[in-house]
C-alpha cells in the first residue's frame, strides 16, 4: 500500500513539472524580433532599449512588447515592462486564420518619449508614453481618420484630425479636405482621465476610447 501511494505522489510531482516546464518554454517562444529601438527613456543620458519580438510557434503570431531601461550603475540594461496585450496578434482569433490587415505597430523615442503608431480603420493613431513616477503613462494621442469607405482620396474626402493631450483633458477633432487650409469644422472637449493609463495595462482594443 505504501508503494502504491508513493508511486501516485511521484506521478503528481512528475505531471506538475511537466506543466511547469512547459509553462516557462511557452514564455520563451517570443524569438523572432521585428523591431528595436534605442534611447533614452529615464531622462538619466544613457541609451534605453525597446524590443517587439513576435512568437513564430503560437498559430495567431502574437507578439510582446519589452523595454529595457539603464541603471544608475553598470551597463547592464533591466526588464522594466513586458506586454503581450499592446499590440494586436498577427492572425486574431476571432480572424479565424484570416489576418489583422494591418502591419506591425512602428515605435520612436524623441525627447524621452517613446511613440508607437499604429494602422487603424480609416487612418492611423499615434501613442505617446512618458515614463513618469516609475510608469509609463499615456500623456498624448493624435488619430488622423477619413471619411471615405473604400479608401479612395478624392477632393471631397474629409480627413479629421484627433488631437488628445491626457495631461491637461483638452480634445479637438479638425475636420478637413487635403492640402486645404479652411477648417470645416473643429469640435473641442475637455476629458479628463485619471490616473493616467500605464503602458503595462494598455491593451491594443483600446484604440476606440480615443
């Protein structure tokens, strides 16, 4: 009897570490790198580092977002975000093997700002993360959109242009035709969102509050 208990607590303890080992391989699928950028972050005037890194084993391609910032000492850059829900998988679920139909987020750092543009319906969106208080939070979108619905550009295709600063709430939406200096209409609003959004908690879906 005693042999048939330990017998069933070796196959327990057997079967927790497969599932954990296959736990940690799954972590680590993230292999291929589609994109890189370096610069300085944390406002310390040593260069930080952003990687996307796409999983090629996983069949919808999800990829995760990583930023790498400097220590006071050393060179040696530390983890300090990790994301998988930024940035939309490559082949969605809910695609059912059919594609996003847009490209892979492209991503900037100027002035201690890291900027990531993205496709959307219509148009395109930019985000502007700041790392302020140990996090970075959203503080600025700008979304520039088109009325047109096969995507063709014509003279009377009206482009509205997005503007949100998150620090201080004012949002303005212009309304215009291309290379037109009139202003058919602008519609201002103040929105105020507090706390400001972390970049470790934003979510690609997320698109469509702004």
């Amino acid at each position: 009897m005693k042999n048939i208990y330990l017998y069933f607590v070796f196959i327990l303890i057997s079967v927790q570490m497969n599932l954990f080992a296959q736990n940690i391989k799954s972590k680590d699928n993230y292999t291929f790198q589609v994109r890189e950028e370096k610069g300085d972050l944390n406002n310390d005037g040593k260069m930080d580092k952003i990687t996307v890194k796409m999983d090629l084993i996983d069949e919808t391609r999800p990829l995760r977002l990583q930023i790498f910032l400097s220590q006071p000492k050393g060179r040696k850059l530390t983890l300090a975000v990790s994301s998988t829900q930024i940035i939309e998988a490559q082949y969605p679920v809910e695609k059912k093997g059919k594609h996003s139909e847009y490209q892979i987020p492209n991503f900037f750092i100027e002035k201690g700002v890291l900027s990531m543009w993205s496709e959307i319906k219509g148009g395109n969106i930019t985000y502007d993360f700041k790392y302020r208080n140990g996090n970075f939070e959203l503080i600025n979108v700008e979304k520039l959109t088109q009325n047109s619905i096969d995507g063709s550009i014509d003279e009377n295709t009206v482009f509205t242009k997005t503007e949100f600063n998150l620090i201080t709430g004012l949002r303005t939406e212009t309304d215009d035709h291309l290379d037109s200096k009139k202003i058919l209409n602008k519609r201002t609003k103040r929105v105020l969102i507090r706390p400001l959004p972390k970049i470790q908690d934003f979510k690609f879906s997320d698109k469509k509050l702004y």
